[in-house]
C-alpha cells in the first residue's frame, strides 16, 4: 500500500523502502488502492489476495537487489 501510494501521487520511489512500523492512511483508502491498481473489474477476495501476495514479493526482491540500490542509482538514475 505504501509503494501504490506514494506512486500514485508521483513521489519518487528510487529511494523508498518500505516500512512495517509506518501505518499510512484508513483501510478505506487501502482497499481503493488495490482494486484501482489490480487490474481486474470486480475482482475477487482472493485475486486481491494474489495480487497482494505478488506485489509485495516483487517489491521486497526489488529492494534487495543491488540492480535497484542507492549505488547503481547514483550512475542510472530510475533503473
């Protein structure tokens, strides 16, 4: 919800890490998000589960690889 969040309001994520100890908004607005960014029409609770499930996966591998660190981003900024 962070990542989506923040995406959504343009702010640059180079340099965002996710944080578990951070609540950020209502769940309202999280399960907004999620259906918005889901990329299915009425979807059910458990692609929303998939989806969530995936994301997170793909972001936490994504803040581990040095491909995606402050090091590789100073010399190829946004890769």
């Amino acid at each position: 919800y962070q990542y989506l969040r923040k995406y959504k309001r343009g702010e640059d994520l180079d340099c965002f890490l996710f944080n578990p100890e951070t609540t950020e908004g209502t769940e309202k607005e999280c399960l907004k998000l999620l259906l918005e960014f889901c990329g299915r029409h009425n979807p059910s609770w458990t692609e929303l589960s998939n989806f969530t499930h995936f994301l997170n996966f793909q972001l936490s591998k994504c803040e581990k690889s040095i491909f995606c660190s402050s090091v590789v981003g100073r010399d190829f900024q946004g890769f």
